[in-house]
C-alpha cells in the first residue's frame, strides 16, 4: 500500500509536469504568435518595398520624359538661335546692298554733268575762252572728281585694249588705221564708262577694230 507521503510526491510531480507542459504550450504559443507578427511585418515591408520601387519607377519614367522635353526645347531654342543670327546676317547684307545700289544710281545720275564738264574743258581748248569762266569750269570738274575718287569710282576709257562685253558696249565696228592692230580692239572712246570697286555701273561706248 502507497503511503500518504508517496502519493503527495506523484502529485507533486505530475503537477509539476502540468505546469512545464502549460509552460511549454504558452511558449510555443507566444513563438507562433511572434512568427505569425513577424511574416505580417515582412509582408507589410514587402509591400511598401515594391509600393517605393513602383513610385521610384514612376519618378524615372517622369524625369526621362522631362529630359526628353528639355533636350528637344534646346533644340528648339537653339534652332531658332541659329534661324534669328542668320536672319540678322541676311538683313544686315542686304542693307549694305541697299544702299550701295542707292549710291551708285545716285553717281550714276551725275556721271553725265562730269561727262559735259569734261567735253566743255576739251573744247575750250581749241577756242578762246575767258579765263575766269574756265577756270570755274576746272574747279566744279575737279570737285566732281574728288567726290567720284572718293567713293573709289574709276573711268573707263582706255582705248588700244580688248573689247570686254563686261565694260564696253560696241557702238560700231571699223577698219583700223593700221594693219597691226587686231581684231576686236578698243578703237576710239564715245562715253566713258564707270565702275565702283570693281562694279561697271556703267559701259564705256566704243568703235571696236574689225
């Protein structure tokens, strides 16, 4: 027969094995709980991690698009740079143009006054003329041809040259008083012609050798 004290040992123990086994169970209990919060933390982080990898997708996609929009608004800009620098060459060419055509038909208005002066002091030579007159005569002929060196005019009337249809105009043709002279030579001077820096404005008229 058990004795008293040996049945208060087995209950001793057997509650003590109750309690490790409450212990153990709430333990177990508590680590499933912790790995179950755990997985939810991971699972939250996971979805904020590929919530910031899409917004940071979006963001990329954002700034190659303003990239994008910039690089052709520089294009633009630079375009239109190059279309205002040509325009203000172009315009500033033809403004010289301008008003160099309008100085040569200005000169060329008064070439027949210098031509008239010339042909007056010519024929003072062969008569007697008063001296004050033609002394005035010389002067106005000198100061027109102050204003014409001035604006770099040349006369052309050279004669014993080759005709050249880019200064003369071939008003007729002749026999030359020598057999010596070739063909298509300047003859003899009519008009004078004029040029402007290497610009005729206007044809020497000339007889021309056959």
């Amino acid at each position: 027969m058990e004795t008293n004290e040996s049945k208060n040992i087995e209950s001793s123990e057997k509650e003590k094995e109750e309690l490790n086994q409450v212990e153990q169970d709430e333990k177990q209990e508590q680590e499933d709980n912790n790995q179950e919060i755990s997985e939810e933390k991971i699972s939250e982080e996971n979805e904020e991690i590929v919530a910031l990898k899409a917004q940071l997708e979006q963001k990329e996609e954002e700034i190659s698009q303003l990239n994008t929009e910039l690089k052709e608004t520089n294009e633009k800009l630079l375009r239109k740079a190059a279309e205002f620098e040509n325009l203000k060459k172009r315009t500033a060419r033809e403004r010289i143009q301008f008003f160099e055509n309008a100085k040569i038909e200005a000169l060329r208005e008064f070439l027949p006054i210098n031509d008239d002066l010339k042909r007056t002091l010519k024929a003072a030579e062969e008569v007697e003329v008063e001296n004050t007159f033609l002394e005035g005569v010389k002067l106005v002929a000198n100061k027109f041809n102050e204003v014409l060196n001035k604006y770099g005019v040349e006369a052309i009337d050279e004669v014993d040259v080759p005709f050249n249809v880019d200064f003369h105009d071939a008003m007729m043709k002749q026999k030359a008083a020598s057999d010596d002279v070739e063909s298509n030579m300047v003859l003899q001077v009519l008009e004078p012609g004029y040029k402007m820096n290497d610009k005729v404005i206007r044809h020497a008229k000339v007889i021309v050798s056959e």
